[in-house]
C-alpha cells in the first residue's frame, strides 16, 4: 500500500481553497439542496462534500470544479467574456511565448 506524504501548501493556495469551498456551500445552501442531494447529482459521497466545503486540499480540483458548477459557482469567467473568451486570450498570449524554454548549463569551475 503506497504510503501518503504530507504535502505543504501555502497560505494563498489554502485560502484560495477555503474561499471556494465556502463558495460552493452558500451556493449550495441558497439553492436548498442538502449534502446528500449534491453528492447523489455529483456521484460522490456526502463526506466528500463536507471536506470540499470545508477547503480540503487533497481533493481532486476536477470534481472540486464540478461541484461549484452544479451549484452555480463561476470559475474564471465573468458574464461579458465567458469561459470561451478567457480560454481564447490565454491561448493568444501562449502562441507570442516562446515554445519551450531552455536554460543553458551552469559550468562549475571546480579547480581550486
């Protein structure tokens, strides 16, 4: 059985976390619609539900975004650009960026 490491994250990326999880439950709660009703729509476990909303950080971000849509929650988009017009103008700045990035090696001059 694989072992679990403890990971670090920092504070933006836990904050980051706990701000969509609180997202997703007042959502989920102006909606009226229970733990277990969410977990049934997403397929998970009502545990898995709490751990999101309460800003897991070992939660799989695909089912994470998931669940903030099926309550509502945008992610990235605002109502003039969308989804599409930021996945465009990412893909506009990617194209004038160069393909890969090479650094040269560091030669360590060891002749004392």
């Amino acid at each position: 059985m694989p072992k679990t490491r403890n990971r670090s994250y920092s504070a933006y990326s836990r904050q980051t976390m706990h701000l969509l999880g609180a997202l997703i439950r007042a959502e989920r709660k102006s909606k009226k619609m229970s733990e277990h009703e969410l977990a049934d729509r997403a397929g998970v476990s009502r545990s898995f539900i709490q751990r999101v909303e309460q800003g897991d950080m070992t939660c799989g971000v695909g089912m994470v975004f998931e669940l903030a849509h099926l309550v509502g929650v945008p992610l990235f988009a605002t109502e003039a650009t969308g989804l599409a017009g930021h996945i465009k103008q990412v893909e506009d700045k990617l194209t004038l960026l160069p393909k890969a990035i090479h650094k040269k090696p560091r030669i360590i001059n060891d002749d004392f």
